[in-house]
C-alpha cells in the first residue's frame, strides 16, 4: 500500500498528538450540542414554556447545524482543514460559556442558535482529515476513538449538566461544563498537527451544487437520507420528552436521576462497532434491517407504565439507533461514486434537520396526547423506516454504473 511521505504512523508523537486532539474535540462539540437535552423540563418551568417550546433550546442548535455542514467542507476547503476546526470548537467553547449569563430565553436561544453554526466546523471535515493524515494500517482506530468520543461526550453533556442541576442550579451546572469543554478547546488547538495531505481542489459553488444534485441519481442513496432524517427524529423525541414523562407521577424521578439515564449511551457506542464487523460479515441490507427492528422494539417498550421497562425500552432503543446509524454512514460513503464529502453532508443535514423538526413535534405531541402522542411521532417515523429498510434490502449491491465519474467540465 502505497502511503504520502508525510502521513502520521501509529507509535510517532504526532499520531498520539493527533488522537487525543480527535477524541477531545469529538468530547467537546457533542457535549456543548446536547448539554441542553436534561434540562428541558427546567427551561419549561423556569421560562414559562410548554414541551415543544423547550425543546426549541436543542432544535434551534441541531437546524442549524444541519444548514451549516452542507457548507462547512466547502470553506474549510478555502481556509483550511485546521482553521476550521480550531476556529469552531474555541467560538464553541465561548459561547457555552455564554449561555448560563443568558438573561431570558430569546438571548438564549441566540446564543444556541448561533452554536449551530460554530459546531458544523469539525464533524464536516474530521474524518477527511482523518483520512487524509493518518496511516490506513492505523486509521480503524483512530476513527474508532473520534466515534466513541461523540458517543462519550454527548453522554457527558447530557450527565454533566442534568445532575449538577439537580444540585446547583442549571446556570452554575452549565458554566462548570462549559469551563470544562474551554479547556479541552485550548489542549485541541495545541496538539492538532496541521495537515500535510489535504486536499487541494478547491470546487466552486456550482460545482458544489452539482456534487450536491448527483447524489440523489442514486437508487439507494436518497433512502439512505431518509432514513437518518426518521431515525434521529424519532431517537431525539423519545429522549427529549422522556424526562418530562419520568418526572411526572407515578415515576416522579429527580432531575438527577432522569440525567443518570443517559449512561445507556454506552451500550450505543459499542453498538455501533459491533454491528459494523457485523455488516462486514453478513451484509449491510441484513444488518441495518435487523438493527432498525431492534430500535423499534425499545420505542415501543417504553409504551409500558414501568420505570424498569421504560429505561430497558430506551437502552434496546439506543443499541439499535447506533448501531444503524453506523450501518448507514458507512453505506453512504460507499454509494458514493463522486462528492463522498457531499454525500456525507447531505446525510448529517438529513440527520440533524429530523432531530429538529420531529423533535419540536413530539413536544406538541406530549402535550396534547401525553406518551401516546410521542409514541405517534416516535414510533411512526421508526415504523416508516422499517419499510424505508425492507426497501433497501432489494438495493443492488454496487452504485450506479452509468452515474459519471466526474462533474462536467465547467460546473
């Protein structure tokens, strides 16, 4: 295998330097998205709002975030793949620690919209970078420990915040994990080794768009879109309105203990790696079904009047959320036979416009049909990815061959 002179081997200082820049970016950026998710039944008690106005506080974050990637590689393209990232997780860092001086809701929506746009700088260009720089005998493990420090820190974020809450406050539990994620922002800055192999196409925005249009020529890649748009939404209602229903009667857990639920992350994230061995083995089309069923049962499981059965319906469910989220971002950068950067884009807008949308509806679900109305909103986009799933085990294995291999001159 044939490597660039200046690619990071394992064992050197920069892949060591490199790893542990990866691992507390991917720990800071998916800490500051979902530091809010615990404390919506607060934000709902303390501003005056009801379910779906609260959720605004992650919605307003995660729409955003989905614009801004289609964007991102594309200036990080004209800036650079490490001014980007630096760039974007210290504005990161700053407005987290903004966000518990919020003096209402209005300011801080703002400060979480604008977070939106700051977050999108590292996910859109992380694993290219990764790609790019270190060595393919030791790239497995390298995006191995970026995936598991998202799964890592959105569970920290979500802990962090919800437990300290519980004691503190939620401005002080805010600014204790936003002092936490400025310092994990400086160590990134200092050890993230500048890029010797990026990239040096530079497309401009029509050709941007076409690398963008060529992506739905595809027999299954559309579906695949589709299907990050159902299983995040429906992944993020249940979670977001699961603290409001925990905390009512007959459940009337404490904020402490609803945050502590989010530790079945961990089952998550080593879902995702199983499953994906698991695809190499037996086949994605077989595997993403299974995992996509198995989110389904954990949806519905939660129907259940039971703490226990509650919290075993929200593991199962996230056991199979990471697992076929895995399954399906490996399948799209397969697919992909030009724009792999803009498939993946198009896949995480999808991914996060799905957190939003659904997410915000669930809350207005919850108020007016309490848990029934959420399992409508839930359970129905899980039931319509069932089907998008048996759609896709009839996908032919290979992309297109009559899809063209480059842009037409001139776009």
């Amino acid at each position: 295998m044939i490597r660039p002179p200046t690619v990071i081997r394992r064992g050197t200082p920069a892949f060591y330097r490199a790893n542990i820049a990866f691992f507390l970016s991917a720990f800071a950026i998916f800490a500051s998205l979902y530091s809010v998710q615990p404390l919506l039944p607060i934000f709902a008690a303390e501003f005056g709002l009801d379910a779906g106005a609260s959720s605004l506080a992650l919605s307003v974050t995660t729409a955003t975030l989905a614009i801004a990637l289609l964007f991102a590689s594309w200036v990080a393209d004209r800036v650079g793949r490490k001014a980007l990232m630096v760039w974007a997780i210290l504005l990161t860092a700053g407005l987290g620690l903004l966000l518990p001086l919020a003096p209402n809701w209005w300011s801080l929506l703002i400060i979480r919209t604008t977070m939106g746009l700051t977050l999108s700088g590292l996910p859109a260009v992380a694993m290219v970078y990764l790609a790019e720089e270190i060595d393919p005998d030791a790239l497995g493990f390298s995006m191995g420990l970026y995936i598991g420090g998202t799964a890592i820190g959105g569970m920290a974020g979500r802990l962090v915040s919800g437990v300290l809450a519980d004691w503190i406050g939620w401005r002080p539990a805010l600014g204790v994990l936003g002092g936490a994620i400025a310092i994990a922002a400086i160590v990134v800055v200092i050890l993230l080794p500048t890029p010797q192999n990026s990239s040096r196409t530079r497309p401009g925005l029509r050709q941007l768009a076409h690398l963008v249009r060529v992506q739905f020529n595809d027999a299954g890649l559309p579906w695949l879109f589709a299907s990050a748009f159902l299983l995040m939404g429906s992944f993020v209602t249940l979670y977001n309105y699961a603290g409001f229903r925990l905390a009512l009667p007959p459940f009337a857990l404490s904020h402490s203990a609803i945050a502590a639920i989010f530790v079945v992350y961990l089952f998550g994230s080593v879902s995702s790696a199983w499953a994906g061995g698991l695809a190499q083995q037996l086949g994605r089309r077989k595997v993403y079904w299974a995992m996509v069923l198995t989110m389904a049962v954990g949806v519905f499981l939660t129907l259940l009047p039971s703490t226990p059965a509650i919290i075993a319906g929200l593991a199962i469910a996230t056991i199979g959320y990471f697992a076929a989220h895995g399954i399906a971002s490996a399948w799209v950068a397969r697919r992909a036979l030009v724009g792999r950067a803009q498939a993946s884009a198009i896949y995480l807008f999808a991914y996060y416009l799905g957190s939003s949308i659904l997410g915000t509806l669930g809350g207005y679900a919850w108020i007016a049909w309490g848990w029934n109305g959420v399992m409508l909103v839930s359970g129905g986009a899980i039931i319509v990815a069932m089907l998008i799933a048996i759609r896709l085990m009839a996908l032919p294995a290979l992309p297109m061959p009559e899809r063209p291999l480059e842009p037409p001159a001139g776009v």
